[in-house]
DNA sequence: TTGTACGCGTTATCAG
DNA sequence: CTGATAACGCGTACAA
C-alpha cells in the first residue's frame, strides 16, 4: 500500500505519536525533531490519509452544500463565493444537488449525509421542508442561504421587501396592470419565491391594484420557462402592461417572448427582473440586484464560525438588493 | 457519541459481522436475520461512518472534479451532467476550484487530495501543467474534460475543428478581415484556447488570409472582458468585419460594445461565438454549440467504469459540435 | 448462515 | 519533550 505515519516513525527513528504531532506542527516536539521527521516525510513522499484522521478526531474537514439546482447562473455565483473562503479554510467541499424541491424526490439522499462533513450550507430550501427535519435532527452546524429558521444561522436578502420595490418602481411609471412571471408550479414553493409573492401582493395591495390569475405564470427559473411564461401572459384575455420576474433568466425568455412579437421592452411593455445577472446591463434589462458571491462568501465564513465554536450564538444575517432601473422600464415615460 | 454497529449488533443479538453484512445487503445473510437488524438499526437511527468505511475499505466513496473556475455558464452544465451521473451512482462530489490557470498559484491544494476521493475529473487544465503532474504520478483514475493525455481518459470536442468550422462560415459569407477575441493573456492556456486558436489559424490560411495581432484581443472568457476586448478590435487601425470569440459570454460582451457605438451585428459587423449559450437565441447570436451536460455526464460515467475495473482500456471520446448561424452573421448578405 | 478477531491510518491519553 | 497504547467504526478473512 502506501507511506503511513508508521513508516516515517521507523525511518525517522521516532514513535509514530511524534511523527503526528511533527507533521501537524504541534508545539510540544522539539524543533530538530519536527525537522527530521518534516524531512523524512517529504522523502517518502508521504500522504496523509483524510479518512484514517477523520475516524480519529471524528471531524470530517470538509462542509457540504446542498442544493436544489447547479446549473443556475445565481447559483455559480454563490458558489464561487463559498469556495473562495472555504479554500481559504482548507476545508473540503461536499456537492449535493437535490432536484426541483417541489418533485417528491428520494430526500436528501442517505443520511450518510450526516457523517461526512462538520456542517453544511443549504441554500433555497424551505424550513419546513421535511427532507430538511432530518438535517437538523442531525443538531450539526448549519447555514441557510435564501431561508431561515429561528434556530440556525442564515444569510439572505429580504426578498419581500426587494419584490415590493420593483413593483412599487413599475406602479410609479404608472402601470396599473401588473403581470408576473414566477418560479415554481404552486405546491412546495422554494421560500424567496413566497417572500417575493408577498413582496409583489404588499406593494399591489399598497397601489390599490388587483392580483389577476390570468397574468401569472411559471417559468420555473429558465430562459426557455420565461419565454413560455411570457407568450401565455401576452395572450391573456387582457394582457399586461408591466411584467415582473422573479429572475433575470426568465426575464431574458419574457423578452425573447417579446422580441418574437415585435414588442418593444420598456415602450409597449415593461419588464423588470431579479439578480443583478451579467448579462442584464446587456439586454439593458431593469432588475433587483443582489450580492451573491457575497451572501456565498457571508454563509460560509458563518458556517465556518458555528463549526469551530459550536456555543457559538446563531446569526440571521440579511444583505442588502439593489434596484437597477434600465431601459425595460424606463424608456417609456 | 452516536450508534454504531456495535450497538446494532448488541440490541439485535447478533455479531457486527452479520449486522455490517446485513446493512449492506450481502447474500450471505438469512432474510429473517436481515430484517431483524435492519429494523433495530433503523429504530436506533443508526447512521454509518463513511470515514471507517473509507479507511477499511480504501475507497473513498467520492469523486473529486478539479477546476479551474466555477462560475462560468458552461461550467455549471457540465457540472449538471456530472453531478447526474454521480449521484446515480450514490458518490458523493468532492469540488477543488484552482482559479486561474496562468496564475502560479499554490498548486493543487495538498497532496492530500489524492486520499480524499477515488478519481477524478479534470476540467480543461493542460495535460502538461506542472501541477497535474502531482495528479498523475498518484496513478488514479482520471478522466480529463475539454483536454487529454494519452494514458488518462479524456471527453471532449474537436475544438480545432469547430473553431475551423466557424471561421469558415464568416469566409464563406466574404469575410477577409476577421478579428479574434480569445481568453487568457498569451501564457500559459487552458487547452481549448490553443486548439481553437489552431483551427483558427488554420482556416485562414487555407483561405488565403492574413493574421493580424491588431485585431486579436483577450476577453478572459467573461461578458465584461468581451466588451473590452471588442472595444479595442473597434479602435484598431483597420477595424475587423468580423469577430470569431471563444465563448458566447465574451461573445456578448463584444455585442454590448457594438451597440454603444451603434453597430449592428450581421450587418455592420459579423460576430460568432461559441459554447451554445441558453442566451445565443435571444441575442440572436451564431455560434459554435457544444453538447456540455452530455459531456460532464460522459466523463462522469466513463471515470465511474474506470473506478471500477482498473484495468479498463482508457478511452477518448469526442463529442461532435454544431454550428449554429443566426442573426449576429446571416444578415448581411 | 453466523461469529471472532484483526487491520485500516491517525489522533489522543497517559506515563515517563 | 517523547513513547507506548488505546480508541475511532467498519469490513472481512478465517473459523465454526
């Protein structure tokens, strides 16, 4: 097999006990000790074995995230954010993807789950999710992104109060007729997609205008879903004059939609998205922004926290969105 | 601490042997008897170890995928198909990010990658980067994407020749000036590049054009590095007629410059891309599209056979592309 | 079919 | 400052 801490104690002449502590430069050997065992260790090109300590210390040195979906642009963004700090941490980073949330998946895979790392980062899951129980029967460190509940750490944005300004820009543009592209088809909603529908009823309700099923539709996150989205609300019976979308991708589809009729964004209608997305300063969408590598970099720097300090207090930490008014919204005045 | 087999096999009054061989599924165990300590582990809630599977075994149980970036558009779709793949077949994804590749950065983590996961797959970092040799010399399965080595696996696209094909396409619409945007400055480069650049230069040649450096510029494969590089194509001397750029993200970004200065693609300027970007369509973008889920899922499950029979043949797949023309270089005829 | 007992590679607890 | 030695939790020859 391979070089083991024994190996390197018999050629260095030591006991595989100082040969551990060498190699994980504890103080208490003496520095000509640590030297030569450094030494022998390089020349036997000796690698440690992740597992071998992980049974001993019973820490797992690596955090998981738990995801519903990989492939979303938000989603790369956060996770170039964790993995910045988590590298920096010199932690592992355990990738698990769970599908749409609101498919009655084979739950978060096996609780093998549990064992394998020292914390975990959920991003976009409901609390109440019962997949999620499992999770915290577990009583490990935990940090959600998107969601929250009273009894773990959280990094979010407030997606309420983020959707109530984008309608409340559209309501002082003047629309009256206010049309919306969401996520999910109704049951099991991931959370910020019910803290966005509130946002957007808040501010309807504020306005004094009415919720009309007949513009509302699912996109179910994709540029392809928002197109589809899109074309059903243009041909509601009354279409809308103004269209949020929960986020930018979908609103790109709505704009395909749109292009593909020869409507004009922010002359025959307006649209507004959400994520501040790369590529929305291009399509001079209008949009919520939000600071994902941030929130990314904010949980993990958390969940590091909780997992060195397990009486560490819980924090609930809620960044700050940005409105970027662009041409889908404005050039109509 | 928490449930073990022991405490299985003592509730159940059965040896560990037969509770490990029970929790597993192994035939060699009497139905009534499986039954009997499944129950009892699942009534005591066990959850087993993987760090003591790991280290009794010598498998790992995981893979790792070592990247230069993460938060690309074509980086999630891989990553979309890989993860598929993966958890299909209950391993779990262990994610390295090296950063940038021209970068002399502190190589791959530890060595202690190598103990962590049981192969790995590698995204487009050169076959003779110093670093991999660390990998290699672990004498691991290994299945490289976007890039190859002659005795590991390896998915990926005839870069050279889809590069080719799409310069042909300009020159087949009469292009004779056509400008570069590419990724990384010069050092260096991932793979792709230098094959792209190959297959570039070689369809100028065979159509009897001329290189030149003042229309070719880095866009480090991002929207805002597209802009930039587009911008400075626009100030050359002799302006392009055409832009081949290595990824539809830089892509759009060039499509952003020509808009602030009043260009119309297809017409003023032909623009072609590549990857098959979600948004292409929208932005009426042609480009050079590559199958990425079915290469992420390909390298995944080929890495899986190679974990599995060591002395499996190592195999090179390569996965056809196609040119998508629109708008952005159709118009203009 | 089932049980015994040892090994996997480290870390941690004691003595010395 | 260093060395035995006992865990850590599971898999697996070997024996019964």
């Amino acid at each position: 097999m391979s070089v083991t801490v024994k190996d390197i104690a018999r050629v260095a002449g030591v006991s595989t006990a100082t040969v551990s502590r060498s190699l994980r430069g504890l103080e208490t050997v003496s520095a000509e000790t640590r030297e030569h065992v450094l030494e022998v260790a390089h020349r036997l090109e000796y690698v440690g074995s992740p597992a071998a300590a992980a049974l001993s210390t019973g820490k797992a040195g690596s955090v998981g995230i738990i995801t519903p979906y990989v492939d979303r642009w938000s989603f790369g963004r956060m996770l170039g954010g964790i993995e910045r700090e988590l590298r920096a941490a010199n932690v592992d980073l355990l990738l698990y993807c769970t599908g749409d949330p609101s498919d009655p998946h084979p739950l978060l895979p096996h609780k093998r789950l549990a064992r394998r790392a020292d914390g975990f980062l959920i991003l976009s899951v409901a609390a109440e999710s019962p997949d999620l129980e499992e999770i915290f029967k577990l009583r490990m460190p935990l940090t959600m992104i998107g969601a929250s509940a009273p009894w773990t750490s959280s990094v979010r944005i407030d997606d309420r109060d983020a959707a109530a300004t984008a309608i409340g820009h559209l309501v002082e543009r003047g629309h009256q007729r206010i049309g919306l592209i969401y996520g999910r088809e109704k049951a099991n909603p991931i959370v910020l997609e019910h803290q966005r529908y509130l946002g957007f009823s808040d501010a309807m309700e504020r306005a004094g205008l009415e919720l009309d099923d007949s513009i509302q539709a699912p996109g179910g996150f994709t540029v392809a879903g928002g197109e589809e989205a899109m074309v059903r609300l243009l041909d509601a019976e009354q279409a809308p004059t103004a269209v949020f979308a929960f986020s930018d991708e979908m609103a790109f589809g709505a704009l395909q939609a749109m292009r593909r009729r020869g409507l004009r964004p922010g002359y025959d209608i307006a649209i507004v998205g959400f994520d501040g997305h790369d590529m929305s300063g291009l399509l001079d969408l209008s949009t919520v922004s939000q600071p994902l590598e941030l929130i990314g970099a904010t949980a993990a720097r958390n969940l590091l926290a909780d997992m060195n300090d397990p009486s560490r207090e819980r924090k609930a930490v809620v960044l700050p969105t940005e409105l970027v008014p662009r041409g889908s919204t404005v050039r109509d005045q």
